[in-house]
C-alpha cells in the first residue's frame, strides 16, 4: 500500500498524541476489524474506511461508526488462517488477504462517492 500512498500506523504503539495528530487529517483508514478503528472518530468526515473481516465472523460496529461520523465506509473479507479447535474463527485475529484483492477494493472505494 505503500506505492499507494498510505502510511502505516499502529495506534497502540503510536501513542494518544500521535494517533490524534496522524488521524485528524486522514483521507482513508484501512485496517482489520478491531478495537483501534474507534479512533476513525478523529478523522474528518469524508474519510474512506475499509474494514477487513475475517469470512466467519461480521460485527457491523464500526459501519454503523462510519456512518455516524461522516465517513465512507466499505468491508472487504479475508480468508481465515491458522484456527485451532479452542480458538473459534470468531475471536481469529487471523486473516489472509491477496493484495491484489485489497488494490481493487481499494480502486472501488476510491471511485464511490459520499
């Protein structure tokens, strides 16, 4: 994603002031489904989320966010990796995702409009 612009983040080891700051001018946000979307609420209305699920399990939280705050939202699924039997794929942070699947999402959002 890099070639495309994007920038990598990680807000649980970036820090409050730097997630803020990094955030507050965000065009896209594209990331796992996880608690660290709930920062979107920084980013200026208008910005692209894309959500990327794991197949087993959908949780529309953070559509519903999106909406809420002026942004444009889209959901893109994975394919679920490394499950083992006392872990259901539900609560797998694991999640495969051709890039070349993630490029086009990325292209559709890029072309929807608000």
């Amino acid at each position: 994603l890099s070639r495309m612009g994007f920038q990598a983040l990680d807000c649980g080891a970036s820090g409050v002031c730097r997630t803020a700051a990094e955030l507050s001018r965000a065009e896209w946000i594209v990331a796992p489904h996880g608690a660290a979307l709930t920062n979107m609420v920084i980013a200026p209305p208008g910005c692209r989320v894309v959500e990327i699920f794991n197949p087993s399990f959908t949780n529309p939280c953070y559509r519903m966010l999106a909406a809420r705050c002026g942004h444009r939202y889209m959901a893109v699924f994975g394919e679920t990796i490394h499950l083992t039997a006392n872990r259901p794929a539900e609560s797998s942070g694991n999640i495969a995702l051709d890039p070349q699947t993630l490029v086009q999402a990325l292209d559709s959002a890029a072309k929807t409009s608000a």
